[in-house]
C-alpha cells in the first residue's frame, strides 16, 4: 500500500525485505546519475571558481580594478569561464531535487515538494544572473559601452551580481535542508541528512554573523559558495550510493516467502 522512498528502501533491507516498488524506477536511474554528475561539476565550479583570482573586493590583494569596475576587458574570457560549470551545477540541481522528490515517501513528499520549489527558485535566480553576465555584460565590456555597467558587473563588491548569487546559493542549501527529513534509513542517508541540516545552520549563521563582524554582503557570498560546493561534493557522491542501493532487489521478508508458496 502507497509507494515507498529512499528511506523505506533501506529500513526494509535492513530488515531482509523485498524489493520496494518504488515511486519511480526512472526517478532512481536518473537520481544516480544526477548525483554522480552533480558532484563532479560541483568540484570542478569549486576549482575553476578559486582559482578565478578576485580582482576587486575585500579578498582582493594587489592591482584590484578601481570603480567603476568596467576597466576589464582584458581579462576576457578568463575571468568568466567558472560561470559555466555554475550553469550546468543549476541545471542538474533542479533534476537531482525531482529525483529526490519522485522516491521520498508519501508521507514526506510535503518537504521534498518544498526543496524542490526552492531549487527551482535558486536555478531561475543564477541562471539570470549569470546570463546576465555573458551575454550583456561581456559585449558591452569589449565593445567599450559601459555607461550604466558597473551595477551590473561581477566586478563590483556591491553590485547586483553579488547580491543575486548570495541570494541564489542561500536558496540552495534552503532547498537542501527541506528534503532532508526525506533520508531516512541507513548511515549513508544520516550522514546526508545532517550535511544538509548543517549547512544551512552553518549558512544562516555566516548571514548573521559577517555583518555584525564589519563585512559585506561578498564575504557571505564566497562562504556560503564553499558551503554548499562542499555539502553538493560530499552528498553527491553518498546519494549516487543510496540511489544505486535502492535500484537493488531487496529480498521478501521470510514469512512473505513462506505465504507466497
């Protein structure tokens, strides 16, 4: 009776049950492979975006671009290439969450419901944002019209960039800690559960804190980044296990079998 979810799966096969019929045998496929690849390009955003020097801001250290930040144009396309695994994390986020969604258990389908509304929030918020960028601020910035630009650049420590991207990434770990009551079962799905429980307190608390300690809004965006590349690397790798674990046949509970013959 009702379908069953992660959690379901892994308390019945602790207890040496059946095969579940899940929500969705394609929900679980396509949850594999969206962890899987959801860690990886969280990894390689995380690189490409450290090792993406900051060129204005409190992190940066020496030859900073003045305001109005629109001085740039030779630092394309360098200093642009960590947005595009950034696209493709956005994208694969939204599909990772519905996954998540088509196997949570019935009873808890109100909060994978809830985190998914709000990865579809934090996927429409960066992928705007960065658009934005490549395909209005980049042309202007090499076709030197830059009247009016410097609000919009990623250069600028208070500009729309930034702000949109705390924004977005805040929503991220928001949705994260929504579908969290979904994992229930084994030590994977506990340590998933809690990552994600985690980084949110450890999110809102930086929201809190780094103003009152006298930083801007780019700190809390370069921190709430690390949050969320490091929960997305670690709970990547442990769901593409959880949903190739569910994929499993799980066998009937002895007094099923004995009914069955």
């Amino acid at each position: 009776p009702g379908t069953l979810g992660l959690g379901d799966v892994y308390a019945m096969r602790e207890s040496s049950v059946v095969k579940p019929e899940l929500a969705s045998k394609n929900a679980v496929r396509l949850g594999f492979w969206a962890a899987i690849l959801t860690a990886i390009v969280a990894a390689v955003f995380m690189v490409v975006g450290i090792a993406t020097p900051p060129r204005s801001g409190p992190f940066c250290g020496t030859a900073c671009v003045p305001y109005p930040y629109t001085d740039v144009a030779a630092f394309i396309p360098q200093d642009y290439l960590w947005l595009y695994p950034g696209f493709l994390l956005a994208a694969l986020f939204v599909v990772l969450m519905g996954c998540i969604h088509g196997c949570a258990a019935e009873d808890r389908k109100v909060f994978s419901r809830i985190g998914l509304s709000f990865a579809i929030l934090y996927a429409a918020v960066i992928l705007v944002d960065y658009f934005i960028q490549l395909t209005v601020v980049v042309p202007s910035l090499q076709a030197g019209e830059t009247a009016g630009l410097s609000l919009f650049t990623q250069y600028n420590p208070h500009g729309i960039f930034i702000t949109f991207e705390a924004l977005g990434y805040l929503l991220m770990i928001t949705a994260l800690l929504f579908v969290a009551p979904v994992f229930a079962g084994g030590r994977k799905e506990r340590v998933i559960r809690w990552s994600f429980v985690l980084g949110f307190v450890v999110a809102v608390f930086a929201f809190l804190a780094l103003p009152l300690a006298g930083y801007d809004i780019v700190a809390f965006e370069v921190t709430v980044l690390m949050i969320d590349w490091t929960v997305l690397i670690l709970s990547g790798a442990l769901l593409a296990l959880v949903f190739r674990a569910a994929a499993q046949p799980v066998p009937l509970p002895k007094a099923k079998v004995a009914e069955r013959e």
